[in-house]
C-alpha cells in the first residue's frame, strides 16, 4: 500500500486536504518524515567489576512527523501570501491537529499531534512551508472500533481474536448478567506466548453491567447497577494482570460458573508506524 494523501484538522473542525500527487489546491507535499517506527529508549543497570548491564525496561519515545509543504498558486485564484496564511490556520505553533493518513486513497489511521513549529521560505523563487508535529502518543490509530462477542465458558475453550494492529492494544469487556454471581476470570494467550489473567471476586447481582477497560491510561473496573455506575477495582485479584492484544492469533476466554453469559470485546487498532 502506498500513502496518497494527509489530512489536517484543526480544533474549529476545519479540514485542510494534503493530496501527494495533486497540486491542483495550492499545495504540494514534497516530504514526510516520522512515520517510521520511533526510537525505543532503553533502561539498564550495571554492577561494579561486571561487563556489560541487565536490561531492565524499554519504552518508546515520542513520535516527530516533519513535512515540507510546496506553495504552488493557481494566479488566476490566489497568491504565495493567501495559501501561506491558510496553512497558518492548521499548523501555528503550539496549536493541537490531527492528522489522517490514506493509503490507496482509503483512510487508514490518524494521530493527535502537537505544532512545534511552522517555518517558510518567504523570499523563495519557490516558495515552502517546513512543519514539524509531535505526537506525545507515538501511535496511529484505527478510525473504526472493532467489536468482538462471545459468552462465558465453564471449561478451556478459548476463542481466537486475530488483532491486526502492529502495537499492543488494550480492551473494553461489557458483560450484562442476567443472574448472580460470585466471580469472573478473563484469559489471555497473546502471540508472544505471554498469559494475561485478570480475576475479580465480589457481589455481582442479575442486571449488572460488568465493565473492564485496559486501555493504556484508561484503566478501569466497574459495574453499572440501578442507572449508577461503581468502581469496583477492590473486587479484582492484586495478582491479576490486564488484557492486552497483541498483533496477530490471540486466545480469549471469560470464565464464570453457571450457563454462557454472553459478553462483547471492543478494541482499537493501533499502529506503531505507516
């Protein structure tokens, strides 16, 4: 797949067209860089008189997208100044953007970025615009939602989620109970091989609605009764971990005794480059 076009749109909802073989508006995107994967930052510990260090965690850092905009004006409509200054709209300094990226001319993902900062070349014979984004969330995102059902088991049936996204994800479990009960457990097998268990022992009454959000700085444990909703984070195991999905075949199951309970899985696709 090949990338054709970048959209910007600015906090007023404005929507700014960037089509990369299309200067019939006035624009012409002649680079983007920072789409790639971005740097990883990784931490380690040494010990005197030992060669070399343990590795002890990796992160990624933020992501820096960099584009350099061509002005090329139709006279007969507007001038070098006016397009300038309908950039400014969309790429001042400090100003927050989103930024959509087509590939095949099919909207694909988008990002929430930053302006750091917006330079041209205003004495040019060929005038430019140079951007520079930063994204604090190094991910693109999946403009759809993609929903998952299943029901409960009793035994190891596990069912297969194929995530496509290239970073990990997290999910939202809903679960309406149509009787009581007295725990759930949510199973995990990701791709790596690695397990996530989250187990939860409390007072589930017929009605409830069971709500588990693992998404990365959402995180949470709750349950809907009578129309108010209720953390119930005390109710999860201190042992247990949060779902994650990681990119391809992974193995799900929601454990419960009784009859299946059905449930939905929702979750983002997040990419870590274009």
């Amino acid at each position: 797949m090949m990338l054709t076009q970048v959209t910007a749109q600015n906090v007023r909802g404005d929507l700014l067209l960037l089509p990369l073989a299309d200067s019939s508006g006035g624009y012409i995107v002649r680079n983007i860089d920072g789409l790639d994967p971005v740097k990883a930052v990784l931490a380690s510990s040494s010990i005197a008189q030992v060669d070399g260090a343990d590795f002890q965690h990796a992160r990624r850092d933020i992501r820096n997208i960099t584009m350099k905009i061509g002005i090329q004006p139709d006279w007969s409509v507007t001038d070098v100044g006016d397009l300038r200054k309908s950039l400014y709209a969309f790429f001042m300094p400090k100003s927050p953007v989103t930024m959509s990226f087509y590939l095949d001319d099919a909207l694909f993902a988008t990002t929430d970025a930053i302006v750091e900062s917006c330079e041209n070349s205003m004495f040019s014979a060929d005038p430019e615009v140079d951007i520079s984004l930063i994204c604090y969330d190094p991910d693109f995102y999946d403009t759809a939602l993609t929903t998952v059902s299943g029901s409960t088991v009793t035994d190891m049936t596990e069912q297969v989620i194929t995530y496509a996204g290239s970073s990990d994800t997290g999910v939202v479990f809903k679960m309406t109970l149509p009787r009581n009960i007295s725990d759930l457990m949510l199973y995990n097998t990701r791709p790596d091989g690695i397990i996530n268990i989250f187990y939860a022992q409390g007072t589930f009454l017929s009605g409830d609605i069971i709500k588990i959000g693992s998404i990365e700085k959402d995180k949470y444990f709750r349950i809907v009764r009578a129309g108010l909703e209720y953390s119930v984070l005390y109710w999860m195991n201190r042992t247990s971990s949060w779902i994650s999905l990681q990119e391809g075949d992974n193995r799900f199951r929601a454990v419960t005794s009784g009859t299946a309970i059905s449930f939905t899985l929702e979750y983002t696709n997040k990419y870590g480059a274009l």
